[in-house]
C-alpha cells in the first residue's frame, strides 16, 4: 500500500463476519428452488440489486422473497434473509480506531433496510452509536441508491470527500468491487476467506 489518505472499508466479511450460505441454507429450507445461484456472493437476482439500492422497501423485498417459498411467513423469510449476519470482532474495531489517528476512515456496503436494522439491533443502541463514530462517514447502497461495482459509487466518494483516487486504500472481499474501484485507479485490496483485515496493518495491531 502506498502512502494513502483514506481507507475505504467494506463492511460484510470484511469488518463484520457473514457467511452467504446459511442464507442459502435457509432459503432452501422454505422451499426457495435452487438457493446457491437465486442469491450468493458473486451472484443476485434483481430483487437483491432493488433492495440494495433503496428502489423497493424492506416490506416489498420481503413479500417478493415470499413468493419464492413454499408459502412461508413472513417473519420466517426475514429470519432466513439475516441468517448470513454473524459477529463483529473487537479487534477489528479497536484497529481501525487506532487508523483514524492518520487517515479519513470511510464505511462502503452494499446492504439493506433489513440488514442494517438487524445489525443495529444485535449490537444495541450504545455499540451502535459507538461504530457509527469509528467512520468520518458511511456510505451504504440503499442510502446513496447506487452500489458496487458501479464506479459512480465511487466517483460520488471522491467527489464528496475531495479525495484523489490514488489516495485512498479500499478494502472488499469480492473481486468485481475491487475491478470497480481499480477502474477509477484506487488502490484496493482483495481481502480473501482465510484473511482478516487486522493482518494487513501488523504495526498498528502490534
């Protein structure tokens, strides 16, 4: 990494833990055919990008989701959808506090209503508050109306901060984002499964 102003964080498997297939698991458990390619890391369908981007509200993505299933509930289907959500490890945390002491931090996530009020309530009011404050500011999909890997995302960043793209450092763990922001000539790394984002900062961690 050269010298950089910003890091841009991804936020799913990247700062918090997630695991796509106990979704995927879930929705084959209420009758959604062919689960792994209707939603995956790589691969969604439109009704993903319509949530994602704030075009359809959580109530709408949820009813269209229900249509898929075996006739499922609704509160069902809401559970399968936030079945991918997992932890958030405190190292982390504690090491992008220590980076904000030289660099602008930036929050960029392709999400949802849904999962964001998820999130929220798993960490709790307080916990909340205090991840917001780790970021001088959060750019999520759903907010913006635009996601990754759609280089206007992050042309609208490095307009809005000022920001020269060879000045900032994004961290993604998928690799379409990543040829997104590389098109725009930001520095980027491809966080892969078996890494954890306090490895690529050891003197910061140390």
């Amino acid at each position: 990494m050269k010298k950089c102003k910003a890091i841009i964080f991804d936020l799913g498997a990247v700062i918090l833990n997630i695991n796509y297939q106990k979704t995927i698991d879930e929705f084959t458990k209420l009758g959604i055919k062919n689960s792994a390619t209707f939603y995956s890391k790589k691969v969604q369908t439109d009704l993903f990008n319509q949530i994602e981007t704030g075009m359809i509200s959580g109530n709408e993505f949820l009813k269209g989701l229900q249509k898929e299933t075996n006739n499922a509930n609704i509160k069902k289907v809401e559970q399968a959808w936030n079945a991918l959500l997992l932890d958030l490890p405190e190292e982390r945390l504690q090491m992008i506090k220590k980076l904000k002491n030289n660099h602008n931090i930036y929050l960029l996530s392709n999400t949802n209503t849904i999962h964001i009020d998820s999130f929220k309530k798993q960490l709790g009011n307080k916990k909340w508050l205090e991840f917001c404050k780790l970021f001088d500011k959060m750019y999520l999909s759903h907010e913006l109306g635009l996601r990754k890997p759609d280089i206007k995302i992050f042309e609208y960043i490095l307009n809005e901060q000022k920001l020269k793209a060879e000045e900032v450092f994004f961290i993604d763990d998928s690799p379409q984002h990543i040829a997104g922001a590389k098109k725009l000539g930001i520095q980027c790394h491809h966080l892969l499964t078996d890494e954890d984002i306090t490895a690529l900062f050891p003197d910061i961690i140390l």
